[in-house]
C-alpha cells in the first residue's frame, strides 16, 4: 500500500511519487485504487473487417473475460440508454501499472486492434463509491447490489 505524502521543508526537493494514492482529501484519508478509463470511439474512416462481424465479437468478448479472469478489468460496456439505445461505442476501466501498460492492454482489445475503435486511455482514481456483496449459502444464493444468481457446486 503506498505511503500518505509527507509535507516538506520549503525549498526541499520532493521526491516524484508515481502513486500518490492515500493521500488526504479535505482531510480525509481515503483508500484509493489506480485505474485507467478507456474511452472507445468510432473512428472516422475505419478500414475493411478482414473478420467476420461474429468473429471479432467472440474475441472482444474472450479478451475482455481474460481481463477480467487476471483481476484486471474493472467493469466494461457499452453507451446505452434506459431503452436500450447506443449512445456512442463503450468504455473499459482497468487496474494498471501505469499509463503506458493501460495503453498497452487497451490498445490489444480486438475491435481497437483491427482499427474499427479508436481508445483514449484516462487515469482515474476510484475513491469513493460502495459495492454490497451477500452469499447466502442456505438458498445457494449471491447477491451483487441489485442481483441474484443461484450457486450450484461444478461437477
């Protein structure tokens, strides 16, 4: 975990953190999470799918549970509104090293790989929000804020 910055002499040299995590905000010290938000936009003149339309959403969707599966993809999804309409293309939020390493996973994503998305890569630091977590293993139930799936045992 990353050390509180340490208020310094004037005129001492700091030395540059390249995580500056924990550190207090109006006071408050908050326990905060490096991530990167990967903007997805069209580009403007894509070039030919050299891919099936389905093929290439098969290894969007591989790829993105492969990040998730390693701990990396913090959530993913498209614009959509309350109707189910597109607005805009979609975005990923990933834990990385760093900005060059986020850019790095971002860029290797299939439809941003083949030119059909263009990826801006933003640091974001998640510091407050609030996730509920509920098993209850008599109905062999989970419930994830507002959602519920069965458990059953593999095999």
């Amino acid at each position: 975990m990353a050390k509180p910055a340490v208020k310094r002499k004037s005129g001492a040299r700091a030395k540059k953190s390249t995580r500056a995590l924990n550190r207090a905000s109006f006071g408050i010290k908050l326990a905060r999470e490096q991530c990167y938000v990967c903007w997805m936009s069209q580009p403007e003149n894509p070039p030919k799918l050299r891919k099936s339309p389905e093929r290439i959403r098969k290894e969007h969707h591989d790829y993105l549970v492969s990040l998730e599966r390693k701990g990396i993809l913090f959530g993913a999804g498209p614009f959509m509104d309350e109707k189910g309409e597109r607005v805009g293309v979609g975005m990923l939020i990933i834990r990385a090293a760093s900005t060059q390493s986020a850019k790095r996973i971002a860029n290797a994503e299939p439809y941003t790989k083949a030119g059909q998305r263009v990826m801006t890569v933003t640091p974001w630091q998640r510091n407050e929000g609030c996730l509920s977590l509920s098993i209850n293993f008599a109905d062999g139930e989970l419930t994830l804020d507002n959602r519920t799936w069965s458990l059953a045992p593999k095999g």
